[in-house]
C-alpha cells in the first residue's frame, strides 16, 4: 500500500507517495534526480549512496523511504548553496580522487567528522571515513585534504 | 633545456570540480527517459554441463516482461584475441553464473523476478577447477572446438587440449648454462585469483533506433575496441562501424576490469531485440565479482642457476595459468607475462613456458599489472630465499644482476634505458637497509622487504592512438580523444601536453571522455600506455595547431614563419618586438587584409601515433625475432612491517616505491598513482582471495567477505620516489607507471615476513591467519 511521506530534500520540501519497500536511495536517484549518492553494493558496505538524515550520516541503500517521513535528508548537492565548501575546494587542491565515484559518500562523511570535531586528528579522520570505501586513491590523498583545513 | 611552464607541474585535475560536486556522470546516472527497459540475466548453475533444453514460457507470461532472448538468438562468436566466446551460451555452459539468456522487461524487479523462472535443462559434466586437473592426462575438454577458434598470430593452441595458448620462451642455452652453475634453486609459488572491485558496478545501455543505429553506454575503458567487436559480432544483422556508436561516460573505477567486452556486449546485443527502445543491463555486485574478468590464479615453478658470485646464468620458468571457461582477452595476460617473466634482470639463458589453461571457473582477464604481479610474487620472493641460502645481501644481489640499458631481452631486442640501479639506491637508503629495528613489543617482530618490478604494456603492434583539437572563440580549446579517464588524471595530463605547446593555461582546455561518432580513434585505454601513446597524438595535434597558427599569420601578415613563436596566449616574433597577436583575435575568425577580406579559418589540430617500431611476429618455439614490447617500466619498492607474532597481523608502518616515469608530466597525480597502486597491491597480498567451493561456485561474491581496504588499513608512511630517465619517443620524455605501482608488493611483504620471522610462505595471499599457523608450526 503506498503511503505519503514529507520530508526536506536539501532544504526543498518533497511530499510522494512510496511503497513501504522502496529504498531511499532509489527514491532519491530515480523519482527525485539526486545523483550524487550511487549504488556500489546494495547491502551497506561500500557508503558510495551515503546521505545525512539529520545531519548524520547512513547508507541510503540500507534505509526505506518511509524511515525518512518528518525528517530532513541531504545529499551532496544540498551542501553546495553558496558554491563548494573549503572541504570540497581543499579535496581539489590535493587532487584527492582518482575515478571520483566515491566522492560524494566521502565527502558527505567527511562533512559530518568536521561538524562535529574540528581539529580532527589523522586517526578521527581514517574512523570517520573507514565506511566510504575508495579504490583509487590509497585514502591518503582524501585524509590530507582534510588535515589541510583543519590545521 | 627550456624551461616547462605546464608539464612537470603539479596542476590541479581539469576532472577535479565535475567529481568533487557530484557533476561527473556514470552510466547509471545518465537518464533514458520512461521508456527505458531492463535486463535481468538467467545464468548457469553449473560450472560445466550441457544445456538440452530452454523453457521460457513461465517467465513469458508474467506481466511487463517485454523479450526473453537465449542462446539460439545470437548465435555468435565473439573475442579480443581470440574467438571463444558466444554473447550467450549455446549448448554448452562452462563456468557459475554464465549468462544463457535474458529476460528485458518495463522495469529491473519483474525482469529479476522472471529470470528466475526461466527453466534450464541441463546435463551436467565433470567440473574441472584447478590447472592440475585440466592438464592432467585424458582431461575432459572444455572446448572441444578449440582448433576452430579464430585467434591473433601470436597464439599457439593446442588443439584436443586444454591449453589455449602457449607462450615458449628460449634465449641461450639454459641446460648448458645449468651445467655451468654452481647453485640452482627451484622452487613452487602460487597466487590465487583476485578482483578487481571497482566501487562502481559494470553496466551496459545499449539503442537500436527505427533507423537502424545502435548506441550503446557503456562503463568502459575501451569504446573502440568495444566498438569494433560489437560490429565484429553483430555483423550478421547488417550493423557496421558507422552504425555503431560507443558513448563513455566517466567511470567509477577500471584497474583492467572494463577494458575489452565483458558484459557491455548484453547491453548491444538486447539493444537489437528490443528495436526502438533503450535497454539496460546493470550488474549487481555479486554479478561484478564472477561475470566480469577476474585476475588469473597462477602456478609458477621457478628454477634459477647462478656462479659463486651472485651472477645468474640460467632461469626455467614454468607458469601454469587459471585462465578460467574462455580466455578471448586472458590469453594475452599469459602470453605478456611469458615475454617478461625473467624480471628485471640480464639473464642470458632463459627458458619460460607460460601456459594458458582453460578452466570451468570464471573468465580471467586483464588487471593492473598483467600478469606481471602474480609472476614477481614468485621470482623476487624466490631471489630472496637464493640471497639467504647464499649468505649475499637481497639488494646486493638484485642490483649486481638488474637489467641496464642495451642489454639483450627475452625476444632479442635490447633494453631501453632506464634508472633501475637509482631505484634501487634510492629505496635502499630510505628504509634504512641493514639497520635492524626491534619493537619494543616483544610479541612483535619487524622486517624489511624488497622487490624489484618491471612491466612493458601489452598491446598489438599496430595499437594507436589520436586525437582532435579545436581551438574556441576565445582562445580557450577542446581536445578530442578516446583515450579514457579512468581516475588517473589523463584528461588533465593531455591538457598539460596541450598547454605546453600551444601556451595556453590547461584550464583553459576542456578533455572530455569519449563518444566514438565524435572523438577520434584509441585502441584502449590498458596498459599504462595511454600517457604516452595518447600523449604523443595530442602533442602532435597542438603542434598541428601551432603550425596551422603560424601559416595564417605568415599569408596575413608577411611574418617570416621561422621567426614566429607562441608566448602567453600570443604569437609572437623574434625578429620584430612590438609583434604579438593574441590568439583569440583570429583563431576561428581569421586576420582581416587591408582590402577587408579575411586570411585563416577555424583552428582545428589532428594528430596521431602508432609505434611503428614494434611486431608480434616471432619464432612460436623460441620468441625470437620479433619486437613486441615498446618499453619497459621500472622501479624498486621497499616496506618495513610490524608482525604479531601470535595473530599474524601485519602493520605497515613505512614503505617506499621508487619508479621511473621517464618523465614526470604531474608529479601529484604520480604520487596518487603510487599511494592508490601500493595499498590495491598491498591488500591483495595481505587478505584478498577469492573463494570457490568445490562446485566451482564463488562464495565470497561480496565487500562483507571479499575484504578490500578501507582507511584504517593504510600504511602508516609512503615515500613515493620519481626517477626521470627519460623515454626517448615519449611525450617530453614520459613513460607509462599507472600499473607498475601494484606491482611489488606482494613479494616485498613475503620477503618483509621472512626478514621478521624467519617464515617464507610460498602462496598468496599471506593473510594474517597463515602467518600466525606458520609461526606455530615452526
């Protein structure tokens, strides 16, 4: 039985019906054009579909739709309001990634780590992103942008 | 030498913006619209048996199912090298998971849901899952039609066998030279089967529009080659080149597993069923792990003869390769690795067989290093044991035998130069060779490790590469290549390349991937090559461009051409101070004449490369007289690891990789290279595996079980080293090193055990668990 679920998207305010089993990040991707969070597992161990829920992190593919009715859920494009934030800046400073497919997943996480604490150290840092598996890039290139502005 | 003003520099990726903003598109973000079907896969379940009967008619009747294809609708051969593949399987199905058939239907769930009742009769036969077994006396063939296949020149099948190509390699005269040895050491090292875990899945959307084009999206690092054995294997249905139009998204990852056809040949292939509409096919990650090429699993029994001193005179190398149910692109992984599996080392009596044998497991293929990890696994691991049994230093004795520019290879041609010996020198003094360190844990041991590593890209002789360059209105400039970025910073090298010539800053060049109706041609984008072969087309089409520039001004102007050169956006002359003329003032529009007519038109730069230099013609007993390599990469790399000695776990707290890179076109995106390849290779060494049972069904398909590294697993400190001997047919001396950072590091940690523990463990990967077995039972 679908149901109606409200909820903020990036601040813009998003009233659907879902069906009870449908997944946020399909919602996202294919009924809401949010494309920045991206399946790379579907079972919660890749954190290439990460969002925030308010303001915490969690793997859209692990989350029903109708978890996020009354809640507010951003993804990338919602942190870029006034243009990229002095994280996403500094990750091209450092050339951070390669493919850049886990980029939003980490960036989103990484986002979360800095509102929370900071003056994260290089071991907070490697924690805060041991959940955003990267192929391409070793990590260190990621975690030196972020020690960069925060330093 | 003149100064460089873009290349060597450190600049930031043209790509960098697109993917830290969500802006860059994978297939999977890219919108069809609402009449875009999708495919869902029937696939065996069993490694080996034969198919006697199809019935769809279940699946048929379930709502919004469109098509259900098999077998019988395409009956095609299809391969890189060799033609052993069918798009779906035929009468016979040779590994778990092989595609038979597909449903497409309105939408992925009830396409899903209906392949699941599609019914396979099968007949199954005896499963064959190791080399031993396929090569034993009277195995069952895997493909009894092997004398058929179509295959490039440079294969050898043996026919009513299992061995699909055999690469010999005869140098010398290895038994005289074993006579003449004072030592010989053999030993047997193995290396499992490895996954090249891409965080983005494979995925294929393929359109037959009502005016019979086919498009077909791919997740690819290869949209010409894909296009080209699309054409190859739809020929049948009147399609050709010009119909066929491969489009290239940025991918989520490569390392080798998107290069060639794997699954995108689906994505084509339903396209043509379903006329008119687009279809998707879209791999799940269990699907990625066993229907896409895996890295073969190798068996390498190495024998190695030296004199008193050190000085190896003879090697015999026999590799036995997994090659898996059909090797149409591993073959050549197989036949590469043959070519070089000596290492970087002057040898002068060699013998290698390395043998390419199909098994009913899944199809291996190419991944980052090509074959070249899993056999210095064995060689540099076994140089080690050598260097202990003959009390010389391991360094001592690699660097008295490395390979030095001139000297003679495997097939006869002659080494290019290189800074093998810096390497070595350079890695030595980093990690403080010969210092012994101690923890102060006394359940914990530290050692040393190092290995030397080399790697040529393997490519067909007659591989090129080319590329457009249109200069814009305002002097800034789009670069048309298909060469691909797949997270290496291509785009923004071949922008430096640009920039370099033409005095543009690469910002004010857009590189963007490929769509073969629009972007010139490129083999593939495999083999650390596409820097230098792709490099060497864009440098020549900017100077294309710049010759282009000077003739409009010379007919405009009168300028004497020799006297004119470009500076800051600006031709300019050296004869004549006040003379400089912006670019943008006249690169589409021309230079006005006093009489208000115009000189010139738009700037458009063509360029192309090819090594003409190289053939893949030589004797098949000896693989003499042939030159199939361009060049080859080298480097050292060394690690220093904390183990515990009662749970086996290793920690990394240094390691240091030394390479040369002929030149350093972006000193940053090198040590990206370098930080990313170390801890891919690092982790196949320390916990990757994969997993099949006695059914040949892969059990591990997943990240919960198939563990790959997240950023607690990092080395604690990486010292990447540039060498810069350069190549000299390169762009401004550059070679390829996006593969050779992966490398060396499974025998630099087996040799760091060792120094450690005192234990040698012969087979990949060395994960904690053996190493903590091994320490009991010594």
């Amino acid at each position: 039985m679908r149901q109606e679920i409200k909820f903020k998207l990036s601040g813009e305010a998003i009233a659907l019906e879902v069906n009870p089993n449908e997944v946020l990040l399909e919602v996202l991707r294919d009924r809401l054009g949010a494309k920045s969070p991206k399946c790379g597992c579907d079972k919660g161990d890749c954190g290439t579909c990460t969002v925030m829920i308010n303001g915490k992190t969690v793997r859209s593919c692990l989350v029903l739709a109708i978890e996020v009715d009354g809640q507010e859920v951003v993804t990338l494009e919602g942190l870029m309001d006034s243009g990229l934030t002095p994280l996403q800046k500094s990750f091209i400073e450092h050339n951070s990634f390669q493919c850049g497919f886990c980029a939003p997943g980490m960036i989103l996480s990484a986002t979360e780590l800095l509102a929370k604490n900071q003056k994260p150290n290089k071991h907070e840092i490697q924690e805060a992103l041991s959940g955003n598996l990267c192929r391409c890039t070793g990590y260190t290139p990621i975690i030196d942008a972020i020690e960069a502005i925060t330093k | 030498m003149e100064e460089n003003k873009y290349i060597g520099k450190s600049t930031v990726r043209i790509d960098g913006k697109a993917k830290v903003s969500g802006a860059a598109e994978f297939i999977d973000d890219l919108d069809f619209g609402p009449d875009l079907l999708y495919a869902a896969i029937v696939e065996s379940k069993f490694a080996h048996a034969i198919i006697n009967k199809i019935d769809t008619s279940e699946a048929e009747n379930i709502p919004g199912v469109v098509k259900i294809v098999t077998g019988k609708d395409f009956p095609f051969r299809f391969g890189l090298y060799m033609h052993d593949r069918f798009i779906f399987a035929q009468d016979r199905v040779r590994f778990v998971g092989e595609q038979i058939g597909a449903v497409i239907a309105r939408d992925a769930a009830t396409a899903l849901k209906a392949a699941k009742l599609v019914r396979v009769d099968y007949t199954e036969l005896p499963a064959i899952l190791n080399v031993e077994q396929a090569l034993a006396k009277d195995a069952n063939l895997i493909h009894p039609e092997l004398r058929h296949y179509k295959h490039v020149p440079w294969f050898f099948p043996k026919s009513d066998t299992n061995i699909a190509h055999l690469r010999k390699v005869r140098k010398g005269d290895v038994e005289k030279a074993f006579k003449e040895s004072d030592f010989i050491f053999e030993d047997t090292y193995t290396v499992p089967r490895y996954a090249h875990c891409a965080i983005e899945v494979h995925g294929a959307v393929g359109l037959y529009d009502n005016s019979d084009r086919l498009t077909v999206w791919t997740a690819s690092q290869s949209p010409y080659t894909q296009r080209n054995l699309f054409a190859e294997a739809l020929a049948p249905l009147g399609l050709s080149h010009k119909d066929i139009r491969v489009i290239t998204p940025f991918i989520g990852g490569g390392f080798g597993g998107k290069a060639g056809v794997s699954m995108e040949i689906l994505g084509a292939a339903l396209a043509t069923a379903v006329k008119g509409r687009p279809v998707k096919v879209l791999w799940s990650r269990a699907q990625e792990f066993y229907n896409t090429y895996q890295r073969q699993g190798l068996t390498a029994r190495i024998k190695v003869g030296l004199k008193k001193d050190g000085t190896i005179i003879a090697m015999d190398n026999i590799l036995n390769w997994d090659a898996g149910a059909y090797v149409e692109y591993g073959a050549n992984v197989v036949n590469a690795a043959g070519l070089s599996a000596s290492g970087p080392y002057n040898i002068p009596n060699v013998s290698i067989d390395s043998v390419c044998v199909y098994t009913n497991l899944p199809p291996g293929g190419p991944y980052r290093g090509f074959g070249y990890s899993e056999f210095l696994f064995g060689l540099e691991s076994h140089l080690n044991e050598i260097a202990k049994k003959m009390k010389i230093d391991p360094i001592q004795l690699r660097r008295k035998n490395a390979i030095r520019e001139g000297d003679i290879l495997n097939y006869g041609g002659k080494m290019n130069a290189n800074g093998l010996i810096e390497a070595i020198d350079k890695v030595e003094k980093e990690i403080e060779w010969g210092k012994k360190e101690t923890s102060s844990d006394p359940n914990k041991a530290i050692g040393k490790g190092i290995a030397l590593f080399w790697k040529a890209p393997a490519m067909p002789p007659n591989a090129s590469s080319s590329a457009f360059l249109k200069f814009n209105e305002d002097g800034s400039i789009n670069i048309l290549i298909s060469g691909m970025e797949i997270g290496q910073g291509l785009l923004t090298v071949m922008a430096q390349i640009a920039a370099e010539v033409l005095t543009v800053p690469p910002e004010k060049i857009r590189v963007e991937t490929p769509d073969t109706d629009r972007n010139p041609y490129e083999w593939q984008t495999v083999g650390s090559h596409v820097t230098w072969g792709c490099g060497r087309a864009v440098e020549s089409a900017a100077i294309d461009a710049r010759e282009q520039i000077f003739d409009i001004v010379e007919r405009a102007l009168g300028k004497d051409r020799k006297s004119l050169y470009l500076e800051n956006e600006s031709v300019k002359s050296k004869t004549d101070n006040n003379f400089s003329l912006k670019l943008c003032d006249f690169i589409i529009a021309g230079i006005q004449k006093p009489d208000g007519s115009y000189r010139g038109g738009p700037i458009l730069g063509r360029g192309m490369f090819m090594p003409e230099f190289t053939s893949a013609l030589s004797d098949p007993e000896t693989s003499q007289g042939g030159h199939p390599n361009v060049h080859y990469t080298v480097g050292a790399s060394a690690v220093k690891i904390e183990v515990d000695k009662q749970t086996g776990k290793v920690k990394i707290p240094k390691v240091v990789l030394a390479v040369d890179v002929g030149k350093a076109l972006n000193p940053d995106l090198i040590n990206g290279q370098i930080t990313g390849g170390l801890l891919q290779g690092i982790a196949t060494v320390l916990y990757e595996d994969m997993r099949f049972n006695n059914k040949g069904k892969l059990i591990n398909p997943n990240f919960t079980d198939y563990k790959i590294p997240t950023s607690m697993d990092i080395p604690d400190e990486i010292v990447p080293i540039i060498i810069e001997v350069p190549q000299p047919d390169g762009p401004s001396g550059a070679r390829g090193v996006g593969e050779h950072t992966m490398i060396p590091c499974a025998p630099m940690i087996a040799n760091a055990v060792d120094d450690a523990l005192g234990i040698r463990i012969k087979s990949m990967p060395i994960t904690a668990e053996k190493i903590a077995l091994s320490v009991k039972h010594s």
